[in-house]
C-alpha cells in the first residue's frame, strides 16, 4: 500500500503533488491546512484522514486533533504538535502511550524527519505550504507491506506549480 504523507499546507495546493501522490491508496494530512480547498483537491487524489493544527485552530476547525487510522496492517497516529522547540510534547507523549502505532505522522515544525523512537517510527514530511523559514518544501511517502515499512521525503521546489 501507498500513502501519501503531507502536512502544513498553510492553504496552498500546489499541483506538484497531482504528481507526485498519482496511484497512492490514501493520503495522511498533518495539520496546519489552512484555508481554501487543500483537502477537497486532495479527496480527488485519494481517501485522505486529516487532523488539524494551531493554524486551523484545532478542533475549532470541525477537524480532530488527533486520528488513528489502520493501513496495510498498521496503526498510524497523526497528530499534528508532536515536537516543539526540539523535543516531544508531553501531549505528543501521552498521544504516543495511547495509541500505540507502529508509525505516527506529524507536521508543525516544517522540518521533514524521519526517525525510529522505541519501536514507533516518527516522521514528519516537511512544509507543503508557502516556503518558510530556511527549510525545504516537502512531502512524503509510505510503502507499507504486512512486515515492511518504507518512508521518503520527496522535495517540492521553492516556489509551488
């Protein structure tokens, strides 16, 4: 299975990802989606589960928080604050201890990473929206197989298409 991984559009679509989430089976968004239509283009894509973030407003959005969804055989968490100021939220934690995915997807610091944290693989696929800071623009990818799990961080250019 394929899945698209995406966060901090901060309202912009940018058509970039038409082609590089063409054939996924389901998108996770991270929060922070921001005005405008992201996830109704999205939606045309593939199924998409999103949570908000602090930009949405949380769950003054209409959006959860949080979500867990089941794919390929495994749990994933989304949720959108799960790191601040370099380290795990206590909230992230707790998230962490109840759900107990095999992988969690988070967004807010803008900085695409990947990495493995007692058993859970953590990934944050970067900023999709409006370039930022000095970081990249990103996105992501999953190949999830019963026993396999596949991530990468595909960079979108500076400017969107």
């Amino acid at each position: 299975m394929r899945i698209g991984v995406i966060s901090d559009t901060h309202g912009l679509f940018d058509r970039a990802i038409l082609r590089h989430f063409s054939g996924v089976d389901h998108i996770l968004h991270a929060g922070d989606i921001g005005r405008g239509d992201v996830l109704a283009q999205l939606q045309r894509i593939a199924p998409v589960t999103a949570v908000s973030g602090n930009v949405d407003g949380f769950e003054a959005s209409g959006i959860p928080a949080e979500q867990t969804v089941d794919l390929a055989g495994h749990r994933i968490a989304i949720y959108h604050r799960l790191y601040e100021g370099g380290r795990l939220t206590r909230d992230g934690i707790d998230m962490l201890a109840r759900t107990r995915p095999t992988l969690c997807v988070y967004g807010h610091t803008h900085q695409p990473k990947a990495e493995w944290r007692e058993g859970i693989l953590l990934f944050n696929p970067g900023s999709a929206g409006p370039k930022r800071f000095h970081l990249p623009r990103a996105v992501g990818v999953f190949v999830l197989g019963h026993d396999r799990v596949e991530s990468r961080h595909i960079l979108l250019a500076g400017r969107a298409e």
